[in-house]
C-alpha cells in the first residue's frame, strides 16, 4: 500500500482545512519544500500536491510550488486543484507532475476528461472522488452534485479510470478514522480499481486496516502535521510491509 503524503496550498503555504471548510484552516509555518523534502528524506517517494486555491478559483494558481517541489526532490508527484483545460494539464506535466488529479472536469466536461484518459493514459490521471453521503462533491468541495459514487465509478472506470482517491467529506480533518465500510465496499465492487483511500487516518492502526481491506494508497494529511503519526513510523510502516 502506497503512503501517500498531502500538501495542501493556500496563498503559496502549507495549510489543512476540517470538512472542506476554508474558515476553519490550519495553517502551518514550515515551507511546502521543507516539508516535501523532510517526506524524501524519511523514505516516502509520492506526494498528494493540492491547489486548494486553484480548487476555488477554478484554475491553476500555485504552480511555482509544483515546480519548486519537483525540481528539488525526486518525489513522483500527483498535482490538483483547478484542472480545467487541456493547456492547464500540460502544464503541470510540464512543471513536473506525474499524475493529473481531476475531480470537478470528470463531472463538468466528461467529454474532455474521457480525452484525456485516452491521450496520457490511466496510469497518469488519479480521479478525485469526494463524497458527503456518497454524493458526489465538486469544485473544492464546495458544490454538491446529484452524482451517487457508484454510479461515478461505474461510469469512468467504463471511460478506463483506474485509479481513483475518495475522500469521505465529514471524516477530513477530523482524525476520527477513515470511512472503512465505504471503501470496503468499493473495492468488492470494482475489481480492476486501484482505490486510495484520504480522510480521517488519526493512527498506524487506520493504516494496518486500509491495507487489511486492499487499499492501494492512503493520503495522509493532518496526522502528520499534528504529529499523531510521525515520519519515522511512516518509514517504520513502509520497510514492514
């Protein structure tokens, strides 16, 4: 199971929101680099990178943290917040993004998406799925859909989706655990879905039971940064298994 660090970016800084909400953030002092690079350094090789103001504004905005981050460590880096046009996903590739992060556009220009799928290929889009009640939830969280998950799922993994993040709104930020039974039942559903689980991890225990229950990733944010699970038993967690 892949550990999968989140950065979150507002106004250029490191900061975690609770439910999505952007009045109730946290902002921490550290440098999005030097957090990137203290993640390299204790053995982790991917970072969850998120624009949450791009999220907002519907378009790119911290692109020179990207490119900050993926000159200066090696970490394989999965980019989103703001993906709209074929001109914005070139060019967090171009400034040094692995993996395209698309939630909002996969509901608002489906066509679009689809394209996309077939022209990078599966292994280089990660579908954000964000849910309250397995609705699906859009443009930072912000606009809620009629969309149910399942039917989400069903749909792009039809279009070649493979590898999908779902994010349980009311468990984020919260440190309460993930939404255990809602994965559980993805992953027995869709078989050839690659499913990251982010959203409430508090402890390595969380960790031990996504990967009981297959999970292919799992986004870590603000146990890290509030030091409920620390780097060292990150790395710890990584060589054991």
């Amino acid at each position: 199971m892949d550990l999968i660090p989140a950065i979150d970016i507002i106004d250029g800084k490191c900061v975690r929101l609770t439910q999505g909400n952007y009045d109730l953030q946290t902002v921490y002092p550290e440098d999005p680099l030097e957090i990137a690079i203290k993640f390299e350094d204790h053995g982790i090789t991917r970072l969850h990178l998120v624009d949450l103001d791009g999220a907002k504004a519907g378009r790119i905005i911290n692109y020179a943290v990207l490119e900050k981050i993926a000159t200066k460590t090696k970490l394989k880096i999965d980019f989103g917040g703001g993906i709209k046009t074929d001109n914005d996903i070139d060019c967090i590739f171009n400034y040094g993004a692995s993996i395209a992060t698309v939630g909002s556009l996969a509901v608002k220009n489906k066509s679009l998406f689809f394209e996309w799928i077939k022209k990078y290929g599966s292994e280089k889009i990660l579908l954000g799925a964000d849910v309250k009640n397995e609705i699906i939830q859009i443009s930072g969280w912000l606009e809620e859909t009629e969309i149910h998950l399942f039917d989400f799922i069903k749909e792009n993994s039809k279009a070649g989706i493979k590898n999908i993040f779902c994010t349980d709104i009311s468990k984020d930020g919260k440190m309460e655990g993930p939404a255990f039974d809602l994965y559980a039942r993805i992953i027995n559903e869709y078989e050839g879905i690659q499913l990251i689980a982010s959203g409430g991890i508090s402890s390595l225990n969380d960790l031990y039971q996504l990967k009981k229950i297959k999970c292919a990733g799992a986004i870590i944010g603000k146990a890290i940064y509030e030091q409920k699970i620390t780097l060292t038993e990150l790395k710890q967690f990584m060589y054991a298994n």
